[in-house]
C-alpha cells in the first residue's frame, strides 16, 4: 500500500538536539539500553530488519529500500529496511535480517559491526498480516555495492541530518478498508517514509540526537 494521498504540515514530533554522528557514539547509546522483546503471540510470524549505517561527508547515513510493486506483498512499493520474515534454516533473528540483507541488496552483513538491537515492533495497520520484527543495527565501513533483487525497485542512503530535520516531519493520510487513517511521515520529495519504518526510525533519531 503506498501513500496515494496528501500530507498535511504538522509535525509527526521528533525530534532532535545537538546531533551525534559518530558511529561509536551509537554503539555506546545502544550498549546503556535493553531492547524490548514482544511476547510470542499466536499467529505472529517472527521477522527482522537491518538498519545499515555509514559515516560519510554528511555525518551518518542509513539505507533504505523501496520495495517493488508486486501483488501480493503487503508493503508493496513502501520505503523499507531491508528485512523479511525468519526462515525455518535461521539459526536466530539475527541470521534473518543477514540474509535478508543479502537477497535483497547484495550486502554481506556478515562483514559488518553489530552495534545493537531495537525494540521489537508489530504492525498497527489491520490489513497487515501478523508479524514481530526485531530491528538491528549494523555499520559498514564504506558503502557497499549494491545488487538489488525483484523484490527491491531502488536502494538508497539517506543522512540521518535530514530525517533529523523538521522539514522532512509530515503526516500523510490513507484510506485503509474504507476508512482515512493519518500517519507521522517523512516526506523526502519522491520517497515518503511511514509504517513500521517510521516507527523504527523516529525513536532511533531520537536517541542517537540526545545529548
């Protein structure tokens, strides 16, 4: 489901103080705190995503991706983490977003520093199905080479300075089984960011900007 329709001015609020851009310093922010774990619930596929920073010439980037419009993918064409649902081969959550990562965009995690995890998060949206995702946190070196799969129209990096900017905060409307719901949106021009991505991006902005 992509956004088919308008965004308002107001402000979803984050929103951040003097802004940290080293990749240590999310390290140690992540190392203070313990990431919530949803209870197993009946139904609930397991899943996991990688948020994948990069310290680059405008501070911290993160990667994202914007899924391919295909029947029957319920994120079809959202702007996204690269992640999936756990696999019966996963050793663990962790091994998910790893090889998700490197279906989905060609990056071999595997070569990457874990910095952390991220609360676990469930779909608030009831025509998603059933799903916990548990976000980690990863850092590569340089940008890697990207290889994207069908499942992936486009990846690209984004500076966290810029979802770090009040600007970008917008809300944006869906009709959702016939009923207009408003989300807390980053409106980057031809990307627009909400969901689950949002959710996990907001507070982690937020921690990783506190002083």
């Amino acid at each position: 489901m992509s956004p088919s329709a308008y965004y308002s001015s107001a402000a979803p609020s984050p929103r951040c103080s003097p802004f940290v851009s080293a990749i240590e310093d999310v390290r140690r922010r992540l190392a203070t705190r313990r990431p919530v774990e949803a209870p197993p619930e009946l139904g609930a596929q397991p899943a996991a995503v990688a948020l994948i920073l990069h310290e680059g010439k405008d501070g911290l980037e993160a990667l994202f991706i914007k899924r391919a419009v295909r029947p029957g993918d319920p994120w079809s064409g959202q702007v996204a983490f690269p992640g999936g649902r756990r696999d019966a081969a996963d050793a663990d959550l962790l091994a998910t977003a790893i090889r998700e990562t490197r279906e989905e965009v060609g990056v071999e995690l595997r070569d990457a520093t874990l910095l952390g995890a991220l609360d676990d998060l469930q779909p608030r949206t009831p025509t998603l199905p059933p799903v916990v995702v548990r976000p980690f946190v990863f850092a590569v070196p340089a940008r890697p080479e990207l290889a994207t799969n069908e499942e992936v129209q486009r990846a690209f990096w984004v500076p966290l300075r810029r979802l770090a900017n009040p600007e970008v905060h917008r809300e944006v409307t869906l009709t959702l089984r016939g009923e207009q719901r408003t989300f807390p949106a980053y409106n980057l021009g031809d990307d627009v960011i909400w969901g689950m991505t949002e959710r996990i991006l907001t507070p982690f902005v937020e921690m990783i900007g506190e002083a």
